[in-house]
C-alpha cells in the first residue's frame, strides 16, 4: 500500500511537472520539446520531411498544441534556431579586440557547418527565396539581432580606444562575417580556422590594430626557439 501510495504521488509529481506553465497554460518543457523535435526532424528528413503532425508526435504533444503556439512548420523551425543563435552566438570578451573577433568567427563557422542549428538556418535561407514574408521575419529575428551581436566585440574596443570612433562599423562587420556565410551558403569551400584568422588580421591592418596577442604569441614561440638551439 505504501508503495503504491508513493508510485502515484510520483506520478502525480510528473504530471505537475510536465504541465506547470504560465499564466496562459503554455507548459515550457512541453515548448521546448517541441523546438527540439523540429530541429531533430529537420535533421533526419530534411525541410520538405518535416510537418506539425510528424513535430507533434516526436515532442509527445498534441497536433493542437503546437497550433496553438506556432502557425507553420517554419514559425517552429525559426524559434528553434533563434534560441540556438542566441546561446551560442554571444561573442566572448577577453579584453583584447583580436581574441574576441577571433573566437567570434570561430564559433560563427562551427556553428553554420558543424550543429544541427547551421542546417536549421540553411533550410529556413532556402525557404525565404520563396516566401517574402517569412523573409522578413527571418530578417528582423535573425539577421538584424545577430549583427547586434556581431558588432559588440567592436563597440568594446571603441570603448577601450583600441578603434576608432569614426569606424564604418556596418560596412566591417560585411568584410568580417559576410565570406564565412559566403562560403557556407553558396561555394561551400572550407570555413576552417585558418581562414577565419584572415579575416581577422585582414580588419585589424585595415583598422590600424596592433596584434598585441599575437606578437606575444610569435616572441614566445621565438624564444623558445632560440632556447632549443642552444
């Protein structure tokens, strides 16, 4: 009896769980469920293999409740990847210019050809050609919240006097990032780490930076050199 009685407060423990929401009654693991379902989707049947019904039955959910929270599979799908874009593209602040834009880039190139994410945002680029209004969500939820977070790592070295004030931020930010998303969506030639530094030591000329990482690096590696040929 006792052990019944605990089974069933468990389960009446799980069921709270899984429907405690807010106010409206949107449950968040039930919402986060149904985020991860359509990437995992996308994923395995690509975009034309992905329906609400198919997302509805991989989450656990009803077909209703996802209806009732998203309009179509692409509401879905950009949600998803919105909430992956903002927990990974945040850029780091070392303190120093080039390290930042250098673990931005990275970071940017892994997350565009290495996660689940990265083929999310190329099915949702392909799908806009033939949608304009869902361009223009993908455009405000994305592209313009991601050069705001694209831009930071400059806007901090303004503020440490590390760049200029006068700097065309808009038109660096394109040199920076545009061939990482060039080669992504259209030669998908290699965004490895070795091209991403280019780009980086490529704006830090143009910008009149000095590498202070970077020549610390090469005397290191110059004095240990000169140690080993003694």
């Amino acid at each position: 009896m006792e052990r019944g009685s605990t089974a069933a407060a468990a389960a009446g423990s799980e069921r709270a769980a899984r429907h405690h929401g807010n106010r409206h009654g949107r449950s968040e693991q039930a919402r986060q469920a149904v985020l991860e379902a359509a990437d995992d989707l996308l994923v395995e049947k690509g975009f034309t293999g992905v329906t609400i019904e198919g997302i509805a039955a991989r989450a656990g959910v009803a077909k209703q409740t996802v209806y009732r929270w998203w309009k179509t599979k692409t509401d879905v799908l950009l949600d998803a990847f919105l909430q992956d874009a903002a927990e990974a593209l945040s850029p780091p602040d070392h303190g120093d210019l080039a390290p930042d834009l250098r673990a931005h880039l990275r970071q940017l190139a892994l997350f565009l050809t290495q996660s689940d994410a990265g083929g999310v945002f190329k099915a949702l680029i392909g799908h806009a050609q033939h949608d304009p209004t869902f361009a223009a969500a993908l455009r405000s939820g994305y592209l313009d919240e991601q050069r705001r977070r694209d831009r930071l790592p400059l806007e901090r070295a303004v503020e440490r006097g590390q760049l200029s004030a006068g700097l065309d931020m808009a038109a660096e930010i394109d040199q920076l990032v545009g061939p990482v998303y060039h080669r992504v969506l259209v030669t998908a030639e290699p965004v490895d780490q070795a091209f991403t530094d280019r780009l980086v030591e490529a704006f830090l000329h143009r910008a009149d930076v000095a590498d202070v990482a970077g020549v610390a690096e090469v005397a290191v590696v110059a004095d240990t050199g000169e140690m080993g040929s003694e």
